[in-house]
C-alpha cells in the first residue's frame, strides 16, 4: 500500500494532503528524486539523496534535515510500506507562502515521501525495443536553469512526451539549446558503434542519471570502452545499438528513431550484456 510522509507525519494515498499556498503548487518551486526498492533494499539510496541534496541547495533552498535524517525517514518509510519492489519519490518544496512568488515569504520548507510502484512499458516493449522520434521541445538552455537539477519543472519534458504520444512512438530523443543529443523525457541515452559506448556528457542538457553512472561502471568493469561526448543526431541514427536508462525504466533498448532502424538485431549484444549486468548487480546488492 502506498505509504506517504509529510513533514514528520505518516498518511496513505487517500489522506495525504499538501496545502494550495505551497510555492511547490503554485510555481514548481521545488526539487525531488525517483528512487528504486528491489527486494526490500533501496538502490543507491546515498547518490539520490546526494543529488537531491544537491537540487535542493543550487536552487537556494535549505533542507532542514541531515542528508542522513533524510535516508533513514525514506528507510522508514519503505519499511511502513510493506513494498519489497517499490519506487520511492521524496519531493522537497518552498513551502508555504502567499501567493506572491517571492520564496522569502516561505518560511519552511515542505518534506514529502512517497512510496509507492511505478509501470513503465509492457514487457514486449522491453523485448522488441522502443520506438523513439525527436521532439521539438528542447531541453531548456543552462542559463535559465541548470538541467542537472531535478526540479518541480518538468513541463518541457512533459510537452516533448506529449509530442511522442501524439505521433504514436514509445518515447522521445530530446535536444539540448545547442541542438546536441541530450536524453529521452525522463532518461538518459547511450549508443554504441564498433563495441565503443557513448553517451553525452554532463553538460550537454542532461540530468546525471544515478542509472546512467552505474551503467558506465557497469561497462567499465565488462572491458567495453566508454566514452562521454557531444552526440548528435547522426551519431544516433548509425548507431549499432542504443538504449536508454533510468531508474523506472532501468535499461531499455530502441529499435528506431525518426523512422532509421538502429542496428541488426534488438536488443544488440552490448545492451544485452549491460541488462544482465544491471540486474545481476541490483540482485546481489538487495541480498547483501
Ligand atoms: N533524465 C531526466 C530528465 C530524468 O528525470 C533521468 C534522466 C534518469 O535518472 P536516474 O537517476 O533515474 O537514472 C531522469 C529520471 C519516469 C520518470 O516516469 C523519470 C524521472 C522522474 C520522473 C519520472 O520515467 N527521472
């Protein structure tokens, strides 16, 4: 069952209420993060909180808790769940103020944690490869909003999502400002060509998947080659294989783009490898 805390107290789906004066409602102000359970044990819990720590403060917004407080509420509050497989989704507010925007009318933060399970596609979709076509949404430039941080922003995403689902494809390759190959709406993107993988760097308009940092250690220790650079759409289309990653979506093939098939065979034997790879990884490290 869905477990949600609130500020110190504990709620399920249906009593869980934030107020209409918080800025996290009014204008997006706010960070979160998306967190995985396997098993009961939380995958990389220390890197979510680290990043959502990091979101919180490069927006100036103080979280009045320990990052170490933080974990072991989110630890508690999977526990209350009951949940062994389960998605976790801590969100941290402005708060409530006025209905001015200025944040200095919030004096408190608001603290939220949800736990509950999240579908992505159907397992067919995982087996044949996604279907993937780019928006015309970009990812909004860094001057406006650094894309590392994971705010309460998502309507870029969104509208590119929406682009997607009006033109009947599974999901969508967004561009940063720049035009360059930056990530899928709530993913990151990797391609492989000649047994080398690659995928954008950090400052290409991307969010640093916590899934994506495990993958690229994940291929380090397998021998496969890794490098992170300035991709374009060309490098996509010819690509070998590519995949997507993201902590709901965990490692997901795609067989085409803009109408090109990517690669021979789908999923390739690299993003096969890697899937195996993640998997036997998250298992070993929830029966630790
Ligand atoms: N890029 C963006 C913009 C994201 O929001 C990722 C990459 C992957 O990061 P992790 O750390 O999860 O490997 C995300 C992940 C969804 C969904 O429904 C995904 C995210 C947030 C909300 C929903 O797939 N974030």
């Amino acid at each position: 069952m869905a477990t949600v805390w609130i500020d110190g107290e504990w709620f399920d789906e249906e009593t869980a209420r934030v107020s209409v004066y918080d800025h996290g409602l009014l204008y997006g102000d706010g960070v979160f993060e998306g967190i995985r359970v396997y098993q009961g044990k939380i995958f990389r819990l220390t890197e979510h909180i680290d990043r959502l720590f990091d979101s919180a403060h490069a927006i100036g917004l103080t979280i009045p808790l320990t990052r170490d407080a933080f974990a072991r509420i989110t630890e508690e509050a999977v526990r209350r769940s009951g949940l062994s497989d389960a998605y976790i989704r801590p969100l941290v507010t402005r708060g409530r103020g006025d209905l001015g925007i200025d944040p200095l009318n919030c004096p408190t933060p608001s603290l939220i944690i949800i736990v509950d399970v999240i579908r992505m596609w159907s397992e067919e979709r995982y087996r044949q490869g996604l279907r993937m076509m780019t928006a015309g949404t970009p990812i909004p430039q860094r001057e406006a909003l650094s894309p590392r941080v994971k705010s309460l922003n998502y309507l870029c995403h969104i509208m590119a999502k929406m682009e997607g689902a009006n033109a009947g494809v599974d999901e969508v390759l967004m561009l940063d400002a720049h035009g360059w190959v930056a990530e899928a709406s709530g993913m990151n993107l990797f391609v492989v060509r000649d047994g080398v993988l690659r995928t954008p760097p950090a400052y290409a308009g991307i969010l640093r998947g916590v899934t994506r940092d495990v993958v690229i250690d994940l291929a380090t220790a397998a021998g496969v080659p890794v490098r992170e650079e300035i991709l374009n759409r060309y490098d996509v289309y010819t690509a070998d294989e590519a995949f997507l990653t993201g902590t709901a979506a965990e490692i997901a093939a795609i067989r085409e783009v803009d109408g090109r098939s990517i690669g021979t065979v789908v999923p390739g034997p690299i993003t096969l490898d890697l899937h195996k790879r993640f998997h036997a990884l998250v298992r070993s490290e929830a029966a630790a």
